[in-house]
C-alpha cells in the first residue's frame, strides 16, 4: 500500500536551551531525562516468562535457551526457527543488537516486508517479543535493536502483508539511527481509503522509539506504521526524534490507515514533527493520557474520516485526557480542513507561548453536528498578526457540543473563528456568533507549578482555587457530574509514559474502555 501524501506547508521554530539537553546528538527536554528515564528495570517471576531466547552472541542451530539461545537471525522470515514463535514468548536477552545490514529474508528492500517477523499468533496464545536480562526474566529496555541510515526500506520489527495479528512488543528499544523509514510496521493487511481492517491482538507496549529521518518527498515516515489493524493498543511507549526536513508533516510519531479501534493511550511522545496521524480509512481511534512536547507541525493530525465520508463503520474519533506543551507553529490539532466523521474532544490542555502567528485548534466540519468540544484548557499567548492570534476555528452548526471549555490568550484580536464567517475577539462575540459556550470562560487557569516548557505533564495540574477546578462536566452538558476543565479532570492519575518496568502478564488484558462518559 502507499504511503499516501497528505500535503501542508512545512514549519519550523526554535526551542529554548532551557526546553532541552543534548544527549548523544538528540535534542531531550531536560525533564524526560530523570534517572529511571532509561532504567534497566527487572522483574523476577516465579516461573519462566519466555519460551525462546535470543542473544547478540546465539546462534540459530541452538535449541533456543536461555543457556543457548538463538541468533537475531531467527527473526527473519525465511529462517527455520521463525515459524517455532507462532504463539510462542521470546526474550531478546539484554545487548545491543545492530541489524544494519540485515533484510527481510523474503523480500529485501519491500516497505512491507519487515526484517524482523513476529509470526502471527492466536487470540489466547500471542506471539510475544519482550526485552529480557542474561537470567531470563523481563526487563524493560535492556535490549536494544539499531538499524541505520545504511539500511534498506524494509521496516525494522512487525508482519508481513497476510499474517493476521495476535502479536506484541514489549520493553524493546527501538534506534533508527537515521533510518529513513517506519520502525515497526503493524501489518500491510488493509480496509483501504475508505474502511478500517480487521486484523486483531497487536500491542506495542513500554517501549522506547527514537531516531528516524526521512528523505522521499510523497511518502509518509512515522516511528510506529499501522495499516489494517482493529483494536490494536500503542501504549506507555517513549517516542522521539522522527524527523523529514523537507516535508515534515509527513512524518510522525505514529500513523495509521485503514484502521479502526486503536488505542493510543499513555504515551510520551516529544521531537517529532508531527505527534499522532489517524489518516484515510479509521474509525474509533482514541487518542487519550498522553504528553505531547515539541511536535512542531501538529500534535494530533488527521482525524477527518473525509474519504469515506465517513470512514465504515464510521465510530468517532476521540481524543481526551492529552497535555499538549509547545507544539505547532501552525496548529496544535488538525483535522485537515474539515471533520467529515465524529470526533469527541474534550478534557485537552493545549499550551503554547510561543511568539508569532499560531492557530491553536482546528475543529471545522463538513456536516452538521460532528464535534464535541468540551471541558478543554487553552493557553495560547501568540502575538501575532491576521489571521492566526491563537485561533480557535469551528464551523456553525458542525458541533452538536461545544462549552465548558477556558481560553487564554495573549490578544482577543481574531481568537475564535467561524468557516466561512467572520472572527470574533470576545468570548461574548463568540457566545453569540456560535450559540455555544454558554459556561465557557476567558482568563489564566492558574496552573499548580510554574510552567517550564517540556518539564511533562504533572505541571499542569491545576492550582487550588483555580477558576478551572470544577467547573467542567462530564460529558459537557449541564446535567452531567462537576469535574475540572482540562486533562487533569480531578480522577485522572497518569498523562504520559511511566517508566516504571513490570513483568509482563502471561495473556495480555483487554484494554480499558475510554470513551465519552
């Protein structure tokens, strides 16, 4: 399938010295680098958690044992050992694994075919791919595959076109190293343009993703690429650093087509272009209790379901519970134009101070009643001309809920927006012009710690007395429960990736229901 262009003008800006570090020739916020940030963290467990074993030093003719385990190699498509996996839990056993010149054993140089198969595994038993100590037991980060800018186009980890899902990563470090192309490719197996696909049981879970540069101009790069999945989790996962200088906006921490039910949930994703892509063909994405930091085009883009109109079988899109910290020159949420599909917004804190033009939140629809905005924080303190002064655009009659919502912006110039109407420079204007709002509120929300810009996401929890504290509702009509505008709605605990490594469950959990109480 191609990598389909989505197209907007590329943008760039400069980061604060304060905002970062460098380490190793990455730009890190200095926040994220806390002493468990990469911690080898092990966990025993009373009976053994895998039953194959790989090492940097194995070798494919042994039986696969912590004492003998096998080669990388095993992990191509065409060795003999790969097909053993089949439902099967295997440890990368704790090294450095430097696969730059390995292929796909079955088609080299596909975008489609991955260097590293994980065969497909069955609803009770998934096929597992975890990162384990020299004893045997799981712990998280301790094995490391890097791939490299001499690579081919084959992605580093996933399934080839026709295998059928059940499969997990967990607690493996993924470097590009410069690699221009996906880490992990979740499946080619697709619904297509129009419709999300069907191909279950795929998780990606406690890993760390870094280091992808892209070069071809009309494709699309992303750290994690997912066609054709339903109900695949990408959770507590650590992503940074994807970048495509000449085309940025095709280039992401995650993207997807095709899909449908993803859950994208606790995640940490800083240093790359463009955060989260659900592009042509999904429904029922959810995006929800991540930070996102320094994603300079967009941190949530996509989200319109326009090819299909919607998109079968047509589920909203939600995205809730999500710090969003110094992100986009041009936008902090795009819907590219116009929603064509549900989406639920609510209970985001979108900050960005920032100097010169930024549009804060695109919300438009093509039809009536799509969008449900409510009980979402916005500061954006912009200074500058036109058109964009911290916009808020929205289009009359595209929402069916839209209020409980606080604004904080530099200037009320032209800070709400109407699609094919005119701007509006107080909320009352707005209140008016929308016939929404009604409990919305203008004025600094009065934050819990002072806001240091990539110092994560528990610095936006909300001060006591705060005129935010309590007064959102769940749901966003008058009727439902008190709760505080923004992500941390007062019951919410984690935004972001925890660092903390746990010994996988032996059969991964159902994952939680999020969606619009």
């Amino acid at each position: 399938m191609a990598r389909k262009p989505a197209g907007s003008t590329p943008i760039t800006r400069a980061v604060s010295r304060r905002s970062v570090l460098r380490a190793g020739g990455i730009l890190v916020p200095a926040a994220l680098v806390a002493p468990s940030f990469f911690a080898r963290v092990a966990r025993a467990a009373s009976a053994p958690l895998f039953d194959f074993y790989i090492s940097t030093s194995g070798s494919d003719q042994n039986p696969g044992t912590v004492s003998q385990p096998w080669a990388i190699t095993s992990l191509q498509d065409t060795n003999g050992n790969n097909g053993k996996m089949a439902g099967k839990r295997v440890g990368l056993i704790a090294g450095t694994y430097n696969i730059a010149n390995m292929r796909s054993g079955s088609q080299p140089g596909d975008y489609q075919h991955p260097v590293l198969r994980v065969p497909t595994g069955s609803a009770s038993a998934p096929s597992y791919v975890g990162s384990s100590d020299s004893s045997g037991n799981y712990s998280r980060g301790a094995a490391v595959l890097v791939y490299g800018t001499s690579a081919g186009v084959n992605p580093m980890i996933g399934q080839n076109p026709g295998d059928r899902g059940y499969w997990t990563l967990d607690g493996v470090e993924l470097n590009g190293n410069g690699y221009a192309g996906p880490l992990i490719n979740l499946g080619y197996t697709t619904g297509g343009y129009t419709s999300g696909g069907t191909v279950p049981g795929v998780i990606v879970r406690n890993c760390h993703l870094h280091g992808i540069t892209g070069s071809p101009v009309g494709n699309n790069e992303a750290l994690i690429f997912n066609a054709g999945t339903s109900g695949a989790i990408i959770t507590n996962n650590v992503m940074h650093d994807a970048h495509k200088p000449a085309q940025p906006d095709h280039c992401h921490a995650y993207l997807e087509y095709g899909c449908q039910g993803t859950q994208i949930t606790f995640n940490t994703i800083y240093n790359c272009d463009t955060g989260v892509h659900a592009k042509a063909g999904c429904s029922g994405t959810v995006v929800a209790n991540n930070y996102f930091y320094n994603c300079p085009t967009c941190a949530v883009q996509g989200m319109d379901g326009a090819e299909g109109n919607p998109n079968t079988p047509g589920t909203p899109y939600s995205v809730h519970h999500n710090v969003i910290d110094s992100c986009g020159a041009s936008h902090q949420c795009d819907i590219n134009g116009q929603a064509y599909q549900g989406l639920n917004w609510y209970n985001n804190t979108i900050y960005n101070t920032q100097t010169g033009s930024v549009a804060a939140l695109d919300l438009r629809a093509g039809s009536s009643s799509l969008i449900k905005s409510y009980n979402n924080l916005v500061v954006c303190t912009a200074n500058g001309t036109g058109q964009y002064m911290g916009t808020v655009a929205l289009s009359s009659g595209g929402y069916s809920v839209l209020d409980y919502n606080c604004y904080h912006f530099n200037s009320f110039g032209q800070a709400f927006g109407l699609s094919g109407s005119s701007t509006y420079g107080s909320l009352s204007a707005w209140q008016s012009a929308s016939r929404a709002e009604t409990h919305s509120m203008t004025g600094s929300p009065s934050f819990a710690s002072s806001i240091q810009a990539g110092a994560g996401a528990a610095q936006f929890k909300l001060a006591s007395g705060s005129p935010c504290a309590g007064a959102g509702r769940v749901g966003g009509s008058s009727s439902g429960a008190a709760c505080n505008i923004g992500a941390w709605d007062g019951t919410v605990t984690q935004i972001g990736a925890s660092t903390t490594g746990t010994a996988p469950p032996a059969v991964v959990p159902d994952a939680p229901n999020l969606t619009v109480s």
